[in-house]
C-alpha cells in the first residue's frame, strides 16, 4: 500500500470515529462538518481506486 492509500483510509478512519462520537454527544454542527469531511474523503477515493470497506456510520 502506498503512503497516499495509507494515509487517505487512516483520515477516513479518523473522520468516522469524529463522527460518531459528535453523533453520541448530540453536536449536530460538528456532526454535519465531519459528515462533510467523510463524504469529500470516500469520494477523493474513489476517484483514484481506493476501496473502503463498508462501516457502520
């Protein structure tokens, strides 16, 4: 795995985790920003291949 792949699918990661725990707190702001975040990031790979696997959030 490259450095990009690797370090796209641990900020995926990190996002998801920001979301859910925004989610658990009730901060519906933060919760649309990370949303956001996650979106731009699954779509920035699949435009270059990247394959995420499926998650709970």
């Amino acid at each position: 795995m490259d450095a990009f792949t690797a370090g796209l699918l641990q900020r995926i990661r990190s996002t998801e985790s920001d979301l859910t725990r925004a989610r658990e707190t009730g901060d519906d702001f933060l919760a649309d920003v990370e949303q956001g975040e996650l979106d731009d990031l699954r779509r920035i790979a699949a435009q270059h291949g990247v394959e995420v696997s499926a998650t709970t959030v």
